[in-house]
C-alpha cells in the first residue's frame, strides 16, 4: 500500500525547545539596554579626556611659540617694540612671521592658531608680563601666557583656564 504524498513528510512536532519565546526575546532587549547604557559614560568620558589632551598640546604649542619668539628677541634678531620685553605683540604676529635679522627671511612660529577644544573658537585668553598671574584680563602690549576662556571644569577638578 502506498502512502499519500502528505504522509510523506509528516507535521514537525513543536517541542518546548523549538525557539526563543517572547519573554526570552525581551529578556536579552533588556540585558542589551543595560549593557549600552553602562557605555555611553564611558564614551563621553574619552570624548573629554581627548579634548583634554588636545587642549594641553595646544596650550604647549602657543607657549613654545611664545618662548621661540623671546629667545630670538633676546639674541636681537627680530626687531621688538620699547617696553615689550620681548615679548610678541599678539599671537597673529606668531602665524604671520616676522623679520629675522637684515634680511628679508621670514621666520614664523605658529602655522595657525588652534581652536580652543573646549570652546571650539580660535579666541583664547592672553596674559601680558605686567599682568597678575591669574588674571583674567589682558592689559595688552606683549603676550607672556595663554589660556582657555572655558569656564568648564576638568576630569581633576581644575579650571581649563587654570591650566
């Protein structure tokens, strides 16, 4: 005797073990939910230690700049103002260069001025010789120091501006 077609391939029986139920399903959502909300801290903690760290290499690079610039003033190879001891005038005169010795060479110590991380603006606060060393106003005439005019707070609890 023969067996129908249907026969053939008989009805596969559900067992209790054939897939994932509902509950399972939003069990693992859940499990998953958690998990990712524990990352993002961390991702925006590493977002601020990077500017933190982009903010000390800038600052390091403008005060360099500032110190190449006195050193070359000292040896009187460039030409500075009575009164400025030195000192560059702004830091746009460190981009555009000034005029080594008798010639007509250039000589520039900053390629650009970097923008501040933590403001995103190419404005940083300036501090002269005869200013006090936590001022916060520029009296102008020489540039001795920069620092962030971010008013935030550092991961070690500092001022930006501080640094």
């Amino acid at each position: 005797m023969r067996r129908p077609k249907t026969a053939r391939y008989p009805a596969r029986q559900l067992s209790a073990q054939a897939g994932m139920t509902l509950l399972e399903l939003i069990m693992a959502a859940f499990i998953l939910a958690i998990l990712s909300s524990a990352a993002i801290p961390i991702a925006r903690f590493s977002i601020i230690r990077q500017k933190e760290r982009e903010l000390r290499l800038d600052l390091r690079e403008m005060r360099t700049a500032i110190d190449n610039y006195k050193d070359k003033a000292d040896k009187n190879l460039i030409r500075v103002e009575v009164g400025s001891e030195g000192y560059p005038p702004d830091l746009k005169t460190l981009v555009d260069g000034v005029k080594i010795g008798a010639g007509d060479r250039k000589v520039r110590f900053l390629r650009k001025i970097p923008a501040d991380p933590m403001t995103g603006r190419a404005d940083w606060g300036l501090r002269a010789v005869q200013d006090d060393p936590d001022s916060r106003s520029w009296g102008g005439g020489n540039v001795f120091d920069v620092y962030s005019k971010s008013t935030a707070t550092a991961s070690d609890n500092t001022q930006y501006a501080d640094w």
